[in-house]
C-alpha cells in the first residue's frame, strides 16, 4: 500500500507517518524497485493503535515501547492491563490536582471580583452572576 492509501485510511498526513516510521513506531515500509514506500495493511492497525493510546493519554516512548513489545510477542493481556492501570493512576492524580487548582481559581475570580465591585468597576455579565451584583432596579408604577 503506498503512502497515499495509507494517508487517505489513517488520516494522517505523510509527514506524520514518515515521523512514526522514524521513530520506530510503525514498522518500516519495504521499498519498491522505484523506491517508493510499500506499507503493510499491519500499519493501519498499528497506527489505529497509537491514534488509541495517545487519547488514553500515553506518550508516544510509552507506544513506541508498547508496540515494540507487542511486535516481539512479549506483551500479554495482562501487561496490557497493568500499563493502562499505571496510565490510569497518573490520569487520577492529574485530575486531583486539576481540581485544586480549579477550586483555587474560582476562590480568585470570585476575591478579584469582589474588589473590583468594592471599587466600582464594571463587570461583564458573566461575573455579575457570578457575585450576583444587583442590577439598576425598576422602579414600580
């Protein structure tokens, strides 16, 4: 298959596949008399699989680790399971610490935003609500 079929039924570009191919992360390509790239239909799954395993949120030496494994018959399911355990923990910890810094965030939007209603400045709409600033009122009548 040449790089254009693999293109069209990957959607990566060239430039990422010749990346992939670089970095040992899709096998290489035999050459053609013309010396063009004939690709296996294995590398359409194999970059089915990084495509996965980054939005899993693995870095790419932790594929290319996974897939040299995986190519010399020496991942089991069982490895598998304990790699996505490990990548599982760390999306957890990220997560905790998003959370902090998010509870920290709001506790200053709402601290800045009091101070600049204490000053009387204006606020956008979106932090009126926020801090629930009273609007002109009606009169009645």
């Amino acid at each position: 298959m040449r790089i254009t079929d693999v293109e069209k039924h990957s959607g990566l570009s060239r430039h990422t596949l010749r990346f992939y191919e670089a970095e040992g992360m899709i096998e290489p390509p035999r050459r053609l008399a013309n010396n063009y790239r004939d690709y296996s239909s294995r590398v359409l799954e194999e970059l089915a699989f990084i495509r996965s395993a980054q939005h899993m949120g693995f870095a790419l030496a932790e594929i290319r680790s996974m897939l040299q494994l995986q190519r010399e018959s020496q991942l089991d399911c069982a490895q598998g399971a304990q790699l996505v355990t490990e990548k599982l923990r760390e999306v957890e910890a990220r997560m905790t610490s998003l959370r902090q810094l998010q509870r920290y965030l709001k506790a200053e939007q709402m601290r800045l935003a009091n101070s600049a209603v204490a000053h009387g400045l204006a606020l956008s709409p979106a932090l009126q609500q926020l801090v629930a600033v009273p609007g002109p009122e009606k009169q009645k009548g």
